[in-house]
C-alpha cells in the first residue's frame, strides 16, 4: 500500500482516511483501540495526525487489513514484537516503493 499524502507537519482526519480509503470512524475506533495511536487535538476537538501517527496507523492497517489480524491478535503482536515488528514493517516498505520504481523505469523502457 502506498499513501498519497503531501509533505505536512499535521493531518486532518478525513485527509488521513482519504489516504487509506477508510471511513473515519474507523480511525476514532482504532485510536481508542490502540495506544500506539494519540493525534493531537485542537481546542476544537479536532484531531491533527502526525507522520509518526500515519506510520503507527500503516502498521495497524497492514496488520489487521492486509495480513487478517483481529484487533486482539494485532494488540497482542503489537504488545510482544513491536520493535521487530516495526523494523519487518519498514523493510517491506522500502522493498514496496523499490518494487514501484523499478516498475515505473520498466514500463518507460
């Protein structure tokens, strides 16, 4: 998965959701769900996502998405493997946009 999002220092909620074709609400849910998740809010209420916060929220959505955890089995991965869950994790991106390059030079070959 690759997020389409602009450089920022903050995000708002429906950018975010945007970017991982969710509904907020889902968004809210997992922040109560996962401690890993804690954006900023506004005096508004309005909650403004930090990119540490948008790598925490691509962590969950491959684990519970795209690899079929439940929330309790991803809480529980999360609670005894986050550093080597997080450094697979950032490999698999970095092979992911690798793979997305050489794709894009091949098919301008």
């Amino acid at each position: 998965m690759h997020l389409e999002l602009p450089e920022k220092r903050y995000y708002s909620i429906g950018e975010v959701a945007r970017a991982f074709d969710v509904n907020t609400s889902l968004l809210r849910f997992w922040e109560k769900e996962f401690e890993l998740i804690q954006p900023k809010k506004n005096a508004k209420g309005n909650r403004k996502f930090t990119q540490e916060d948008i790598r925490n929220l691509e962590l969950i959505y491959h684990l519970v998405k795209e690899r079929g955890f439940t929330l309790e089995g991803a809480k529980t991965h999360l609670r005894e493997n986050t550093k080597k869950t997080l450094s697979n994790f950032e490999i698999i991106r970095k092979l992911e946009s690798v793979k997305a390059e050489l794709l894009k030079i091949k098919d301008q070959l």
